[in-house]
C-alpha cells in the first residue's frame, strides 16, 4: 500500500455510507446491547453487543485493512486487549518480553498471570543474534515494544520474527507509540499487533481503548472467542471515537513527528538535558533500523534532566505542557516514569532497564512549536540550581 492510499483509507475506511438513512457520512452509533432476534434457530448477525456491535465492526475491520491482518478486535482499554491476548497461553508457556516493557503490562505479567502459571522473561530484543539463544522449548511469544516506553529503544521486527519464527514462538507487537500510520509489524513478519488506542489512534486524550489484530485466520477465531468470553469490549460510542481519530491519523504523526524532531534536536545542545532518547535523531542508536522499518519516530521522545536542575520544579514550571501519564493526543504531556508510568517497576529493575529517576518522557502534540520551546525554556530556567 503506498502512503498516499494509506491516507485515503484512514478517511474512508470500510464504510462508505449509511444505507438506511440515505447516506449519512458519518458511522452510525449503534448504542444497544441487544437486538431483535429473527426466525428462531437461525442465528443473527448481531444478536448481542458482547460478541458484536454494528459500529464496533467497523473499527474492527477499519484497523485490520491498516494493519494488514486478517480480523481486528476492538477493547475497552489497551489493558483488557492484552489480558485477553495473554489468555492464548497456558501454565507452564513462557513470553519474552523487552527490558523497558509497558509498567502496566510488566505488572499484568507479574502480578496476575504468574498466578496461572504462565512465566516471562526478560531479553534484550534490540539484538536480534543474542535473541537465538533466549528461546526455550516453553517459549511461546515474544512480546515486543518497538520503540520501548520511556527509552524509546527500536527492536528489528524483521529479525526479531525471524528468530522466534524458528522456535515457533508467535511475535506480539505494541504498535502504540507509532500507530499503524508509521509502523506496520504485521508485513515485516509479526503475527499480532495490539494498541494502546487511547493515545494515537484516538487522539484526543478523550477514550480509553485497546486495539489487536492477528494476521493468522485460525488464531484470529480462537481470539475471537476469548474477546466474546471475556467481555471487556469497546462500546459503540468509544468505538465511533476511535474511527473519527484515524480519520486525521496522518495528519496528527506528521505534525508531531516534526515537533518531537526539533525539540530532541534542541535538547542536543541543551545544557540542562545531559542524554537524549528519540530515534528520528542520526545519533540515536535506533535510528538506522527504525529508518528502515518504520517511516517517522513518532511524536514520543525522553531525556535525562540534568542534576543542575530541581526535577519537582522543572514539571512544576510548565504550563503548556501538561504533567500526566499519557501519551498520544493533540496536547503535548510530560511524564516522570519513575513516579507516572513505570512506578508500578521495581525502583533496581528500573535502574536496570535504564529508566533513570532524572527521565523525563514527553509526548509532543500539535501545539505551535515556539510555545512548546518556550515552555521548556521557562521550565529549564526556574529549575535551575
Ligand atoms: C505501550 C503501551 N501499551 C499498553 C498500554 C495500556 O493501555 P491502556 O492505558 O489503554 O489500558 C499503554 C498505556 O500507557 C502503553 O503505553
């Protein structure tokens, strides 16, 4: 698909226009749970909103034709999609995950499904060669973050498939912090991709939502059974949300790519940043294959504030910029991982995935680029020591 048809279809998607009301444009919001039922033992198409909505099917197929899979499947958080997305393996089975994993996604892990028996380790997923050697015959899957949260390291998704491919380990992409817009997994050899909708699908910091495709028909119909089973759906008016967000998908990436650019460029040569992490940089050490599989880096980029400055006044001096967990939407957002979104991670294992406790991770939006600059500006001058 070239970038042109991919624009187009992020506008049209699957749906062209509402036949019964003669053309409204814009996806009906089908708000029932339940529907009424024709000729007894014959089954509906829609019978009940758990196992399908008319507007969620939209979504579902809308993401598929993005993400080149076979099914989409739409949830109510990026959460409920993985923790059905877990429920594909069994006690005893084995997932590998990156170093710098999602913290919501570590503790799911940690927490919960180690109760169940299901083990994780933990592997270097940007070396690919060292990769061989971490699979054991209860590996399953691979669950990769490329680029990670908050360092936004790149993994090849290519040679990572590859290498699981070859133990017969099935690859799980977040493809959250690129969107489908950027980054596609599934045609570079993944076999699921799942999203964090709420940050860059929806785009507007206003729905929580999860989004998984597979590419294999027959684990895509197991899927489908454990989404009806479990129940943690995306409802009709969250979905509508998300395929109004796709519709400027391109749009947001571009302008936020080009912010997050200038603004790791400026923190370069910025005293009070001592490292920058952002891959759209030549110097990153990601740059090269996030060149080749992806096209952009993404409106995400962190940096290490430097000891010259106070961390507490540096977040309490931005006023355009908001302190908060998330990522993804049109207002840009500055996130401490070590207290926001990896607090839930051990403070060594922290240390040990090289989330330092001086990160800060920002999330560049669509605001002008001269007011972000000069909101870190003040930010850097009032924390100085
Ligand atoms: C990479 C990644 N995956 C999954 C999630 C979880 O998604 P949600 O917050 O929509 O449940 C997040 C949330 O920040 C995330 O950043």
């Amino acid at each position: 698909m070239t970038r042109d048809d991919f624009e187009t279809l992020l506008v049209h998607g699957v749906y062209g226009a509402d036949e019964r009301t003669a053309g409204a444009l814009t996806v009906p919001i089908y708000q029932t749970a339940t529907y009424r039922q024709g000729e007894i033992g014959i089954e509906p198409e829609f019978d009940y909103s758990r196992s399908a909505n008319p507007t969620r099917r939209v979504l579902e197929r809308h993401i598929a034709l993005l993400e080149e899979g076979d099914s989409g499947f739409a949830f109510s958080s990026g959460m409920a999609a993985i923790t059905a997305l877990l429920l594909l393996f069994g006690s005893g089975d084995e997932i590998l995950i990156p170093r710098d994993l999602y913290g919501g996604s570590y503790r799911l892990l940690e927490v919960h499904f180690r109760n169940f028996g299901l083990k994780w380790r933990i592997v270097d997923t940007t070396d690919a060669e060292g990769l061989e050697r971490e699979f054991s015959p209860d590996t399953k899957a691979i669950l990769l973050e490329t680029p990670t949260n908050p360092t936004l390291r790149v993994s090849d998704i290519a040679a990572v498939s590859r290498a699981a491919h070859r133990h017969g380990a099935l690859v799980i992409a977040d493809n959250t912090f690129l969107s489908p817009y950027l980054q596609r997994p599934l045609p570079l050899g993944a076999d699921i991709v799942v999203h964090s909708a709420t940050k860059y699908i929806g785009g507007h910091n206003d729905v929580l939502a999860g989004l998984v495709v597979v590419k294999d028909p027959e684990i895509a119909e197991r899927f489908l059974m454990i989404q009806k089973s479990t129940g943690g759906v995306l409802g009709p008016f969250d979905s509508y949300l998300l395929i109004r967000g796709l519709k400027t998908l391109a749009l947001r990436m571009d302008r936020e790519t080009e912010s997050a650019t200038a603004i790791a460029r400026w923190l370069l040569e910025h005293p009070g940043a001592d490292r920058v992490f952002y891959p759209g940089l030549e110097s990153d050490i990601g740059y090269a294959v996030n060149s080749l599989q992806a096209d952009g880096a993404g409106g995400l980029l962190s940096f290490e504030l430097s000891a010259a400055h106070s961390l507490p006044a540096f977040f309490a001096a931005l006023s355009v910029i908001t302190p908060a967990e998330s990522l993804g939407s049109v207002e840009s957002m500055a996130c401490h991982p070590a207290t926001m979104s990896h607090a839930s991670i051990p403070p060594e294992m922290r240390a040990e995935m090289g989330i330092s406790d001086r990160l800060i991770r920002l999330a560049i939006g669509i605001e002008g680029l001269s007011s972000l600059k000069d909101d870190l500006k003040r930010a850097f001058d009032a924390s100085k020591l």
